[in-house]
C-alpha cells in the first residue's frame, strides 16, 4: 500500500512538473513572439529615423542655400546710387 501511496505522490509530482514546464514553454513561445515583433519594430523606426534625419540635414542645406542666394538688405544698394 505504501508503495503505492509514494506512487501515486511520485505521479502527481511529474504530472505538476511536466504541467510547469509546458506553462514556461508557453511563456517562452510568447515572449519570443513579443521580441520578434518588437525587433521588427525597432528595424522600421530606425529606417523611418534614418529618413526623417536626411530630410531635415536636405532642408537644412536648401534654406542655407536659399539664404546666401538672396541679397541681405545690407548687400543692397540705396535707391539714390
């Protein structure tokens, strides 16, 4: 009888382990999936950053450009020359 008790213990044991490490396994499986994900969305906000800085330094340059192309008033000369 006691063979049988420690058994049955012995069972239930396993069964409680094994129920554990299919809950982690689940838990991994679903993490992995939150990584893969975030991952994926790291990579396009980095290329949309990427693109977002080379608009800003092309503006940059435009407006540098578009200032030294127009006379400054200083630069102009008095009507009565």
């Amino acid at each position: 009888m006691s063979t049988t008790r420690a058994s049955d213990a012995l069972n239930e044991r396993l069964e409680a382990l094994e129920s554990r490490i299919a809950y982690q396994e689940h838990w991994l499986d679903t993490l992995d999936q939150a990584v893969a994900a975030q991952e994926t969305r790291l990579a396009k906000l980095e290329r949309i950053n990427a693109l977002m800085q080379q608009k800003i330094r092309e503006q940059q340059r435009a407006l540098q450009e578009s200032d030294a192309a127009q006379p400054r008033p200083e630069d102009e000369l008095p009507p009565h020359y």
